[in-house]
C-alpha cells in the first residue's frame, strides 16, 4: 500500500475518533450540568419549610428525566469511544506524534543534506589541491579527472535532488497534517462551544421559569403569612378582650362573693337575734285595713286571667247557643211566616163578584 493512502486512511480514522471524542464530551458536560442542578434542587427541596407547588414538583420531575436521558445518552457514547479505542487526547498526541516524527526526518535530511554540501565542498577543495601524476599524459588525467568530478557531481545533484524532494514532501504532509489538526480541534471546540450553548440557553431558559414560579409561590406565601399574621392578631385582640372579661368577672365575682358573705352574715345574725315583743297589742282589723289596697291588686291580679278565660268561654258559648237556637227556632217559624205571608196575600185581593 502506498504511503499517501496509509496516511489519508490514518488522517479519516483519527478524524473519525476526534468526532467520537467530541460526541462524548459533549454529552458529557450535558450530564454534569443536569446532575449538578438536580442536587441543587433537591437540596433546595429539603431545605424549605412550605410544600412545594404542583407546577415545581413537575418541574423537578422533568430535570430527573432529562439527567436519565442524558445518562443514558453519555453511556451510548462512551461505548462507541471503546469501540473505536479512542481516549480523550489519543487522537491529538497520535497526531503530535506523527509532527514530531516528519520534524525529525526533516532534521536528519537537514543535516544529511549539510553532510553532503560539505563532502562536495572537500572533495571539490581536494581535486584543486591534488597535482596531476608526471607519468600520465596531461590531457588524458584531466578528461580522466573531468569525467571522475561530472560523476561524482551528478551523483551529488542526484542526492541533492532526492533530498529535496523528500524535505518537500514532508513539508507538505506536515502543513496538510497541520491543517487537518486544526481543522478538527476547530470542529472538536466548535461543537463543545455549540452544545455548551445550547445547554446555556437551556439552563438560563429553565432557570427564568424557575424564578417565575419561585416569584409566585413567594407572592403566595407573603400573602399567606400575611393572613396568617392578621389572624393572629385579631385573635390575640380576642384574648386580651377575653382576658379583661375574666378579670371583670373576676371581680364581680369577689365583689358577689363579699355581699353574700355580709347578708349571710346579717342573716345569721337575725336568726340569732331574739324577737322582741310588740309596742301595742296585735289588732287583725288595723293590719287588713293597712292591707286592703295590696290585698285587692294582688287578688285583681291573680283572677284577671281567670275572668277573662271565663268571658271568652261564655262568649263563644252563647254564640254558639244562639246559632243553634236560630237554627232551630227559624226551621219552625219559617212555615209560620209563610202561612201569614198567604193570608195577607189573599186579604189583599178583591172579592170576586
């Protein structure tokens, strides 16, 4: 296999485990990310002294499953990073490697090519110094001496030429591979720039509904507490108007308490105290005379009542007789009034003649 394909096959597999790489950061950090704000919202959660809302409850539930899907996806890639034997830096230290690797052929061709300069520099200095043998014709050493430098001159350009290009061909391949480096460390941080975009803009998205909830559950809860506070108070105001009452009563009570105990005490004491005969001699008639007045309200008062039953009950009683008794009496008296309407009705009329 020739070396441009090996190196063009080496170039795609290393490009290949670059995005492999990069796929597998990029999951990654998403799941470090969503782990992160899930414990901040379960610290958040057992931290606070309320319920949570539905609205924060599904919300925490979401974040849960998003960091399940992003597992789930960092374990896809992790997998297809084994599969491919790649490692976070294999591909760029391979690729440093092969840099290094070009830098020193270079190097060795570098000097090689400065060996040769000078053995060609020396060899030209010795011909120079070298004096032609007195044995051999003049003409012949120096078509001898022109053939022996134009071979070994043309040996020499042929070396220089191979040389070059071989220091031409690896600078090539090093500024190509220098370029497909770049290239994929551009792609590699592009790609991590885009999703650590994409995750901030998530995350910032995310974070403003959970500051619009957060916002609402603190009204909520300011308005809740603030109920709660004037409850308080108006029950506190019931309790020191309760408070004043007990002691109001308390007092009525002592104040009750001590006159009972003095009439109780000056009802002892004329109990205990001996009746004491009268002025003048009992006279019942003076004491109903004095009496007599409040004796007739009192006996006016207790028999009204009475009466007037009595009068209401006579009263329907004689209606009632009456009725019965014009029933009656009418039943008979109405054949009688006939009767007489008759004979007056006929005394009215003219004899016939």
């Amino acid at each position: 296999m020739e070396p441009d394909s090996k190196e063009q096959m080496e170039s795609e597999r290393i490009e290949k485990q670059t995005l492999v790489e990069a796929d597998y950061q990029s999951a990654l950090a998403r799941w470090k990310k969503l782990q992160a704000r899930v414990d901040e919202a379960g610290k958040l959660q057992s931290q606070t002294m309320f319920p949570l809302g539905p609205s924060r409850v599904a919300r925490f539930q979401r974040l849960k499953d998003q960091l399940s899907e992003a597992q789930a996806q960092v374990d896809v890639a992790f997998q297809r990073r084994l599969d491919h034997g790649s490692s976070s830096l294999s591909p760029f230290l391979a690729l440093v490697e092969r840099d290094e690797a070009r830098s020193h052929e270079l190097q060795k061709l570098s000097t090689e090519l400065s060996q040769k300069l000078n053995e060609a520099e020396a060899l030209r200095k010795e011909v120079e110094k070298k004096p032609p043998p007195p044995s051999v014709d003049p003409v012949t050493q120096d078509v001898a001496d022109q053939q022996q430098m134009k071979k070994e001159i043309k040996e020499l350009h042929d070396t220089l030429k191979e040389v070059s290009e071989r220091v031409s061909n690896v600078e090539n391949s090093q500024s190509a591979q220098e370029g497909e480096v770049r290239e994929m460390l551009q792609a590699y941080f592009y790609d991590c720039a885009q999703g650590e975009t994409k995750n901030i803009e998530t995350q910032l998205s995310e974070l403003s509904t959970w500051v619009d909830e957060a916002r609402v559950a603190n009204a909520r809860i300011e308005g809740e507490q603030k109920a709660l506070i004037e409850e308080k108070d108006k029950e506190d105001a019931d309790i020191r108007d309760l408070l004043a009452r007990v002691e109001e009563h308390e007092k009525n009570h002592t104040k009750d308490k001590n006159e009972i105990e003095a009439l109780s005490a000056a009802l002892s004491a004329y109990r205990e105290k001996p009746v004491s005969p009268p002025s003048s001699p009992f006279d019942p008639e003076t004491i109903v005379l004095d009496m007599e007045d409040q004796i007739k309200t009192l006996v006016q008062n207790a028999i009204r009542p009475q009466i007037e039953d009595s009068r209401s009950t006579l009263t329907e009683d004689l209606k009632k007789h009456d009725s019965e008794l014009f029933t009656t009496l009418w039943s008979k008296l109405s054949l009688t009034h006939k009767v007489i309407a008759a004979v007056t009705e006929a005394t009215k009329q003219p004899p016939a003649s």
